[in-house]
C-alpha cells in the first residue's frame, strides 16, 4: 500500500502562463504484508511480515505548456524519517483533448530503504529497492 497526500504552491510562473514552479511538501506512507507458506517434503511454516513506515517528503514540481492542449510536467523529491531515505522523481506529458478529460502517459523512478529490527533476528526486514515504471493516467475536470 502506497499513500501520498502532498500540498504545494505556485511560487513562480512565467509572464505568458506556460512554465510554473511549485515546492511541495508532505507523507509518504507504505505499508507492506507479505505471507509465504514454505513447504519442504512434509513440514510447513507459514511466514509473515507487516511492516510500515511514513516519510516527511518535500520535493518540486515544473510544468511547461507548449499549447493549451499539451503540457510536459516533472517533479523529484525526496522522503527521510520512517525509512532510510527514498527518492522520486517523475515525467510526464498531458493532452488535453476535451474540456473535461486529459491523458497522460508518464515515467517514474524511486528509490528507498527501509529496515526493521537487526540482520539475524527472526523479524528482520529490509526493504531496498530501484524501481522504474510507466503509467498512463486518464483524468477527469470538474
């Protein structure tokens, strides 16, 4: 699970209303269950994880307007608090067909780690990964 409340402000945009600058702040909450049954011949063992942490983030944001119908937005940040550290950053270009609907197809890379309790202890846990991944968000204005 993966939960991102975020809130920022427009502190700069250009005199023609094409580029904007916005910081922003706020929690980055993950939460991981993992259950695997292990079985060797006869014997079971069920084994179990819930781990869960939340990071302070703070990052910025760009946008670029080449029309009023086609957007490229990027923005990076990084979390620290419950985890080791994480890192996003992410790209994105949005069209604007309708007056109500826009697509975007986007990129993401992340980066984090996270680890509970000590290496050899039965209920260690690290978590540390490099992720990309690509999307295509399909939005509806009010």
């Amino acid at each position: 699970t993966l939960f991102e409340p975020h809130v920022g402000y427009n502190v700069y945009h250009s005199s023609n209303m094409k580029f904007w600058l916005q910081p922003y702040a706020g929690v980055r909450y993950t939460q991981h269950k993992l259950e695997n049954t292990i079985k060797i011949a006869d014997q079971s063992a069920l084994i179990e994880h819930d781990n869960s942490w939340a990071d302070g983030l703070v990052g910025a944001g760009i946008v670029y307007a080449f029309s009023p119908k086609v957007a490229f937005g990027a923005s990076a940040d990084g979390g620290f608090g419950g985890s080791e550290g994480t890192a996003t950053a992410k790209a994105s270009i949005t069209w604007r067909p309708a007056k109500h609907w826009s697509f975007s197809p986007n990129v993401m890379y992340q980066t984090g780690k996270y680890e509970a309790s000590s290496k050899g202890e039965t209920d260690w846990y690290l978590y540390d990964m490099k992720t990309t991944q690509g999307g295509l968000s399909f939005l509806y204005h009010f």
